[in-house]
C-alpha cells in the first residue's frame, strides 16, 4: 500500500484539487489518502481523504507530517504538500526508482534546485496533464539523477527508511531545511536519494505561507534562522559534503 499524507492549513479548494488529482491519477497500487488539518478554520473533513485528523492549531509542516506517519499503514509513503497537483501515472513513475533508491521526488515548475524545470505552458488541467506526458516522453531515456537531498513538497520512501531515520526534527517549525535535515539523516544512515528525471507534476508553491501572512523579508528571515539550526546539527564538514549535490 502507498500512504500519501498531505498536511493542510486551510485552502480547502485547493486541497480538493490536490486530493481529486491523486484519485484521478494514481494507477495500479492501493492507496490510503491521510489529510491532516493543522488548525484551519475552513471545513476539510469533507474533502475525500480516507483518513483525517484535527488539529487545534497550526502545529507547523514536520509535526503534521510526523503525526500523519504515525498512522500510516503503507508500506511505501508519500508526503507532499496541498497545493500539489499530480499528474497520471506519478504513483508509477515515481515508484520504478525504489528498486534502486530509498526517497525519490519529482521535477516540478515552481521549487528550489534541481528539481525545478521548464515544461510547456499549461493554463487548466488537461494541458498540465498534456505538459506532463510531453516532458515524459521527452526525459524517458534519462537515467535517475542521484542526489544527497530532495525538496519535501512531493517525495515517496520506503517504510524502512522512516523505521530508520524516524520522524522530521519539528524545530524547524512552520517548515523549511526539515527536508534538508532528513534527506541529511537518511543519507548518514546509508540510504540513497534521487529525482526522477521524466515525472512532472505541477506546485502552486508558498500558498500557506501567504494565506498566514508572512512576508518576503518575514520568509527570508524564516529560511535564514532555519538554515542556521541546520548548520548547528551537523559538522561543517558534513554540510560540505551535504550540500554539493551529486552529479547526474
């Protein structure tokens, strides 16, 4: 089974987008939906998740996700943001590389790094889906490119590297470099990281942090204080080592 656990602060519409897209387009793997409300105001229970749970309060994007991974039942998990709109067969694509590696995450148009690329421009739905199946074809013969940290807003892993590595550091707050921080923790612990160079699905991307308010210069200021907890936990060595990604 594939657990795909989506925490979600408000923006229910969008969140239905997200969650009717991965119904619509996830093939052969049975699946469970785990949507966690992180104290949104808006209704979200009646959005299609197989399993919900309530916050009081926005608790922040890694507690949310450790609370979604403690009652997932799949043997392969799936954490991506709300306002993710996958694309057909991603479940499929994605999954090919987990003979071969531990966390896999996909190409997207709006990220920071290498998983960021250019696809023909969409407006609506069908176009994504026309987009996507274009950058397919076109990236299909690509090897996957191995790398030491993907970005958190769509990856899947494997039960074992989760027994492992455990939940995501929730000093990080609202979120941003917990990512980092795992893929950092997986790789010291042997496992292997890679994006898959011809699945594309589309990121809304920064849409909890606008709808709470916080600002360019809050958000700067957000990723700095964060990125200075990440250096803290690790030798600077490691963070040497860390941040070169890996060649493809």
């Amino acid at each position: 089974m594939l657990s795909i656990i989506i925490p979600a602060h408000n923006l229910a519409d969008m969140t239905r987008e997200c969650i009717d897209a991965i119904k619509e387009n996830t093939g052969n793997y049975e699946y469970e939906i785990i949507l966690v409300d992180n104290g949104s105001d808006e209704a979200m229970h009646s959005l299609g998740a197989d399993k919900v749970i309530r916050l009081e309060k926005n608790f922040g994007f890694p507690k949310a996700v450790n609370i979604g991974l403690k009652i997932a039942e799949g043997e392969t998990l799936c954490i991506t943001n709300n306002d993710v709109v996958v694309t057909p067969h991603w479940d499929d694509k994605l999954l090919y590389y987990l003979g071969d590696y531990d966390i896999v995450g996909p190409c997207t148009n709006e990220v920071l790094g290498r998983q960021k690329q250019h696809v023909p421009i969409y407006g609506n739905k069908k176009e994504l889906y026309g987009s996507a199946d274009q950058f397919y074809r076109q990236n299909l013969a690509k090897k996957a490119i191995e790398v030491n940290w993907l970005i958190g807003f769509c990856w899947i892993m494997k039960r074992e590297v989760y027994a492992k590595v455990g939940d995501f550091d929730e000093i990080f707050g609202t979120g941003n470099s917990e990512d980092i921080d795992y893929c950092y923790r997986a790789k010291k612990a042997g496992f292997k990281m890679a994006i898959a160079p011809h699945v594309f699905v589309h990121h809304y991307g920064g849409m909890t942090h606008d709808l709470l308010g916080i600002s360019n210069k809050e958000y700067g200021k957000l990723l700095m204080e964060n990125s200075q907890k990440l250096r803290e936990k690790y030798t600077k060595e490691e963070m040497n080592e860390f941040s070169i990604q890996c060649k493809g």
